[in-house]
C-alpha cells in the first residue's frame, strides 16, 4: 500500500516563497530527497521546495516539463511504501513504472531510500514512490515525530487537485495507491461536488477546473490549487498569517482559515485546527468575582492560547 508522503513545491522564486512560509511560522531544514532544496519537515512527510527553473529533482523524474502554475506551484507529490518490491510490480502491470533508483547519504554514503518514477499519475502532477532504508528508519526512530513548528503545524492532512475530469482523476490515484475513492462536498473557496481518495489519516481529493476562483489560482491548468494542514493552536497560526501580511478568510466546514494563493503565488493553504479540548461551562453569576474576565471559553485545542486567554484565575476570591 501507498500512503502520500512529500510534495515538491516549484517556485520561479523559491527565496522569496521561502520567506513567505517562514513568516507564517514555518521552520526550514535540507531535504532528503534533493540536495539543492530545502524542506518544511512534520516528520514523515515534507514540502520540499525547489526552483522551477533547475528542473531536476529525485534523478530527474519529477520534471516539470509541463510548468506548473506558470513555473510556480505544486509539481509532484512522493507515495510512501511499505514494500517497494511488491508496489513495483504491481504497479508495473499497469504498466506505469519508471526506473528503479536508489539515494545515498553524501557523508555516510549509506543508503537514504529506494524508489521508482510512475509515467503517469495525472493530468498536470508528477508522482514518484519511495521508500527509505532500513539504516535511514532506525535513525529517524531516533527523532522525536513529528516535528512542530512555531506556528504549531505539524502535518499535511490533506492535498487538493482541479481538474477537467476529477472523477476520472481521482479513480486513477484510487487504483495506484489501492485504495477506494468516494465523493463528497466540497465547501472551500467554492462549493461544489467532487471526488476524495483517503489514505490513512491523509486524502487527495478533486473538483473540477471550471470554476472562476480555482481557474485563477491554476491558470487554468489542472493541478494542486490547496493544501490543508494541521495546528494544534488555531488562534497563533491565525495571528502569524495576520502578522505576515496574508488577507485570510474562515472556513467554511472546519474550525480553522485560509491564507490565500495571492500570498503564496502558488495553491492556497488551509490551516485547520486537530486537537479540541472540552467544552467548558458559562461563567453563572455566582461565580466568585475575579476568578474568569470572560463569559465563555472559546473552542480551541487542548494546547491552544485559547485555553488561558482571558481567564485570570485569582485563588484568593
């Protein structure tokens, strides 16, 4: 089985896009999967950025030889494996595998991963499948995973592609990873129906390109047009966003907000929040005076500044 791992992000200007993530609250690290890109790191997974203009990643298979996104954007995603023999030769039935490659570490020389390119995966998306050594797992079971960053993200929860045939699309995703797809509503940005492909606690999920708002964010090219990521404290990442500069808006089905592609000049981002604490009671009037300044408790996570702003709690009342 397959499970949807890194995604490699193009950018024709990777220092500044760099800057913008940062400033959201994203720390950066050396990939592991290109020497001459940097990572935002959750742990298993990634976003990998790159230059559009460099063209090369993962010995060449991830190309964009279609540009995406007009050289920025989401180029290609990485499916993790739990046996790359037995999905190499499943997949090779379908008659959809590229070459066989393997990464070495630069100053162990020890093998990183093994992987192989897919031909196709769809349309304006690349795809590769890898899956790391046995000496590259022990280390990493050495890290503590997932890593979170200052802006309490943690994740990549879910990837969302438009496309001229999302239906057809989707089914496609659903028979490389083995998995089954299923519709659903679709309520961010636009509201529409479309097609999602769960795997584990990650989906990939398509709507069709023809709407004005999707259309502008791609350039009427089928690709990624958002990403949802997962905090645990909503109201500091939203703060982060407000300081950097982004116009966010709420969402429409989840407790979190999106910044928008104009801030990124690439697919949107979708913060949402994954952790929730208990509701707590209304503040009655017999509540001893100076123990809470609010009336209520605000939903939030259980680690969120949600939790302590606005209760000042003075034992001596």
């Amino acid at each position: 089985m397959l499970r949807f791992e890194s995604i490699f992000w193009a950018s024709s200007n990777p220092t500044n896009l760099k800057s913008r993530l940062e400033s959201l609250g994203f720390e950066f690290g050396p990939s592991r999967r290109d020497p001459l890109s940097e990572a935002v790191y959750f742990g298993p997974e990634s976003l990998e950025i790159l230059s559009s203009k460099e063209q090369k990643i993962l010995g060449g298979e991830i190309n964009p030889s279609q540009q995406p996104l007009n050289g920025d954007g989401i180029l290609g995603l990485t499916l993790e494996s739990d046996h790359i023999g037995e999905d190499y030769q499943r997949l090779k039935e379908l008659s959809i595998t590229g070459t066989p490659r393997s990464a070495q570490s630069s100053d162990l020389s020890v093998p990183l991963w093994y992987g192989f390119g897919l031909n196709q995966f769809v349309e304006g998306l690349s795809a590769w499948v890898v899956q790391n050594s046995p000496k590259e797992l022990a280390r990493l079971a050495q890290e503590n995973l997932p890593n979170q960053h200052p802006n309490s993200c943690f994740g990549i929860e879910g990837i969302h592609l438009a496309h001229s045939s999302p239906q057809e699309a989707i089914k496609k995703v659903a028979k490389i990873i083995d998995r089954v797809d299923s519709g659903y509503t679709h309520h961010e940005l636009v509201k529409t129906q479309g097609r999602r492909v769960q795997s584990g606690d990650r989906y990939i999920d398509a709507i069709a390109l023809n709407h004005e708002l999707i259309s502008e964010i791609t350039k009427n090219h089928a690709g990624i047009y958002m990403l949802t990521l997962r905090v645990v404290d909503l109201e500091k990442a939203k703060d982060m966003a407000v300081k950097a500069g982004a116009k966010i808006t709420p969402c429409h089905n989840r407790d979190g907000f999106i910044v928008p592609s104009g801030f990124t000049g690439g697919p949107a981002l979708r913060f949402v929040r994954h952790f929730w604490k208990r509701y707590l009671p209304t503040v009655p009037e017999y509540y001893p005076k100076g123990r809470r300044s609010d009336v209520f408790r605000p939903l939030g996570g259980a680690y969120s500044s949600s939790l302590t702003k606005g209760f000042e709690d003075d034992w001596s009342f």
